[in-house]
C-alpha cells in the first residue's frame, strides 16, 4: 500500500478543529475502536488546519487558526499508546498533554468524580499559562464511559462534569463504546445498559456531529478493516463556527495498516497494491 497522508482526505472537513465550544462524539465497538480516530483529531489540531466554507462553496484550507494545544485524557489506553501512535504522525509533543488515567486510577475506585474534574481543569489551566484563552485547547475524553461500569457514578453526574469542562474549552472530542449490548433499552435491561444507553444518547444529542465505526456486516476482511459512518448529531446550530454548514453524512470503508497509516475510501474504490 502506498504512504498515506497523515489526515484521510476523505475526512478533511470532518477533523478540522472543533470551535465555539463544539462537541464530537466518537463511537467503536470492542472490535473497531476509535483510536485512529483520535490521532487524526489530534493531528489536524496541532497542524493547525481548518476546514471553512468559501463563499463559493469551494472548500479551503487555513492556517491561520491560532496556537491549538490538545489535551488527551484516556480511561482506556496508556499514555505510551498514545505517544507511539503520535510519533509515526510527527505529533509535537510539546503541544499535548496526556493525562494518563489507566494507570492512575483516575475516577476509579473510592476517587471522587469532583476530583477528575478538578484535574482536568487544571491541566487545561496550565496550557492555558498566564493567557487565559480557553478557545485554544482541544479536549479529548477517551473512554470516558468506562466510569459508568467501574464506579456508581450517576449518568448525570458525568454529564454535569462534561458539560462544565466543555465550558473551559474550545473543542471537546468525546469517544465511547457501543457494542450493542451496552445499548439495550429493554425493560430487562440491566442498570449498567440503562445506563450507558442514555449516556451515548445524551452525548449524541449534544454533539455536532457523531463519527461511528464498527465491524463489517459480512466479518472479517484482510483488505478492511471496519466501516465508518458520519452523521450529524443533534446540535443543528450551523449558522458559524465549526462545521458551519451542515454535515455531509456519509459511509465509508477504512483500513489501519500495520504501521498505523490509515486509508478511508469509498465502497468499491479500494485497489489492493502490495
């Protein structure tokens, strides 16, 4: 397969930096994460590219979107991952700053929600330095759901927590699991799928638009890795700012190779090369 560029450009518009307080929910399943996901979020970040409209309806690149620093903070995945997978994209790791909570037991346990939050805070206080600029930060929560089933903590206590960090931020990128287990509403659903369910929903309500991938319908393929799906979410405020016309919803195929290059493409328009 040939080198691909760092940012799919099938996905250009849909990575450049969430603004104006913008939420985007990322969604995978345990056999489709959301892990290349995240690093093209983060790469189109400190790359400090937008995507915006011309009046012409042309899309067009820009540079000029400010000094963007990116905060990562992950349930699921340490912070070597991360720094690894950042490193084959040429991530300036001087610009991110990973909290690594699997490690720490950050949330879990008898810690009380209050102190993530006040972490986090002040994590983005301290990129922030003495300028005070919350609209330069990216926030991403990885995993942020995993909470619901290591600890009691209500649905709304999480989303009060998410909901005062957006506040201190100029884009949050929130990724979840949704297996379909984890999703049932039925009335023998267990407490943690009741859960869950309405902490997905309440998200996607919220976001500007929700990137979900998942495993293909027909299994495995060696050529494939999964399928993503983009839609908008039910923030339908499009008038300015980020994503500032509606989304183009789309479904596409995508493969992750070996050394962590990524190729998104439409169906039937893969061509296998060695």
């Amino acid at each position: 397969m040939p080198l691909q560029p760092p940012i799919p450009p099938l996905l250009s518009q849909y990575l450049s930096t969430p603004s104006d307080g913008s939420l985007v929910l990322l969604t995978g399943t345990l056999g489709a994460t959301t892990n290349w996901l995240v690093l093209r979020f983060v790469a189109a970040s400190l790359k400090r590219e937008r995507l915006i409209r011309a009046k012409d309806g042309l899309d067009v690149q820009s540079k000029d979107a400010g000094d963007v620093k990116v905060i990562l903070v992950s349930w699921l995945r340490d912070a070597k991952f991360w720094k690894d997978g950042g490193r084959k994209l040429g991530f300036d790791e001087q610009k991110i700053s990973i909290i690594d909570t699997l490690n720490s037991k950050l949330g879990s346990g008898t810690a009380e929600l209050a102190g993530v939050e006040e972490l986090i805070l002040q994590a983005i206080s301290n990129v922030n330095g003495k300028s005070q600029e919350d609209d330069k930060v990216l926030l991403i929560l990885d995993g942020l759901d995993f909470l619901l089933a290591a600890t009691a903590y209500p649905v709304e206590d999480l989303l009060d927590m998410i909901d005062e960090l957006r506040g201190h931020a100029m884009g949050t990128v929130i990724t979840a699991n949704t297996d379909f287990p984890l999703l049932q509403t039925y009335a023998s659903s267990n407490p943690l799928e009741k859960a869950h369910a309405a902490f997905v929903m309440s998200l996607a309500h919220q976001a500007k638009i929700v990137m979900s991938v998942r495993e293909l319908d027909t299994g495995g393929a060696t050529d494939v890795s999964g399928v993503l799906r983009i839609t908008t979410g039910g923030d339908k405020q499009w008038e300015e700012g980020y994503m500032s016309e509606v989304v183009e919803e789309k479904e596409c195929l995508y493969f992750v190779g070996g050394d962590g290059s990524v190729r998104v493409f439409e169906r039937g328009a893969w061509t296998a090369q060695a």
